[in-house]
C-alpha cells in the first residue's frame, strides 16, 4: 500500500526552528517528486515546498523561502522540512504530498503533522 | 503569482442533486487545473487531474471541464460521502496555488 506518514509537529516558540520529517512506503520513493503543502486552521490549503526525486531542484513559496529547507534521503524513503525562524502565521497542519508523474498533481497525501507556534 | 478563485464559496444541495463548482485563474493554465476533495480533519484527496481526467478510484459522477482560464468540476448525482471542501489547484507554473474552497453542504 502506497503511504506517507509525517511526524515533528510540535508547539514551539516563535523564532524557533522545527525539522519535520515523512515516511514513504509502497512506491518507488526516489522516482517521484515530492512536496509539502499546509493549512492554518479553518482556512484552505497553500503549497509550501517542493523537491525533484534525485533532490537536485527544490521550489519554495514566497512565505517560506530563506527560512525553510526541504530534502530528502532516498536511501531511507524519507522527505523532510527544516523550519527556523518560525512565526505565528506558520501555525498549520503540515501535510507531505507525492507527486505524479507527468502533468503534476498530488496523488498520495500523508495524514499531517500539526505545528503550533505560539 | 496565479490567483484561483473559486464559486461558490460553499453550497447547500440534497442527495441526487447535480452539482457544478467553478474555477477561474488569473492568467491562462492551459489545462493544467487539478481537483480536490477534503473532508474534515482529512487529508486531501486527488479526484481530477490536468482538467478532465478521473483519478483512478474516483467515482464516474464526478468529472471535469475547461481550459485556459475557466474550469467546472461537476458532481452528476450528490451521494452522502461527497459532502466536503472541494479545491482546485494550478499546476501550469510554480509556486502552485489552490482555490479557496468550496464547501457542499447538506440541504
């Protein structure tokens, strides 16, 4: 079964960092283009970051870019999120999201990781 | 940036309703517009992909129209379990946007 399973959600202080991290299984992990994608509570979703599947492109939303860090470990079928800097307007659920091949949509998404800054 | 906004913003309808939701982009993404469902504290769920084409899995009620700027995910007959937040999104240009929502509701 094709799975993506996130954890490192936490509470944590604003101008603090977090590393979020998310388990792939039942696919080829490094052939696919990976990505994360948030939503504050009770709002809609916004992509946040991106990465191709040999991690040589990463694409970051204005939001975010110059303090988070997407990467992956194709060796370990895991993607991940380092996030510093840390603001309030960050507070969301953290969901990672496979890529298709071809015309790209996000055909696998992960439960989420909820990631409070307060 | 490409805005997406969507309308309505939500809606009430009963089962065996026929239900049309509308995309619209700010610039052209020829087809390249892709449909969500979410229910509540779900993930997101792929039901159309590059404007027409059903996610395999995904009923045959729910199907897909349009290009450039102007898109519609139609729900042919409204069944109980399709009561969520639907979203588009763009994938003709980064950084990828969504559309704001639209919730179906229970009339």
């Amino acid at each position: 079964e094709v799975q993506l399973l996130e954890s490192g959600g936490d509470f944590v202080q604003p101008g603090g960092s977090l590393r979020l991290s998310c388990a792939a299984s039942g696919f080829t992990f490094s052939t696919y283009a990976m990505n994360w994608a948030r939503q504050a509570p009770g709002k809609g979703l916004e992509w946040v970051s991106g990465i191709s599947g040999n991690g040589v492109s990463t694409y970051y939303a204005d939001s975010v870019k110059g303090r988070f860090i997407i990467s992956r470990d194709n060796s370990k079928n895991t993607l991940y999120l380092q996030m510093n800097s840390l603001r309030a307007e960050d507070t969301a659920v953290y969901y990672c999201a496979k890529s298709r091949l071809g015309p790209d949509a996000f055909d696998i998404w992960g439960q989420g990781t909820m990631v409070t800054v307060s | 940036d490409i805005q997406m906004t969507q309308s309505p913003s939500s809606l009430s309808a009963s089962v065996g309703d026929r239900v049309t939701i509308t995309c619209r982009a700010s610039q052209s993404t020829s087809r390249h517009l892709n449909w969500y469902q979410q229910k509540p504290g779900k993930a997101p769920k792929l039901l159309i992909y590059v404007a027409s084409t059903l996610q395999s899995g995904v009923p045959s009620r729910f199907s897909g129209s349009g290009s450039g700027t102007d898109f519609t995910l139609t729900i042919s007959s409204l069944q109980p379990e399709d009561f969520a937040t639907y979203y588009c999104q763009q994938s003709y240009s980064l950084p990828w946007t969504f559309g704001q929502g639209t919730k179906v509701e229970i009339k």
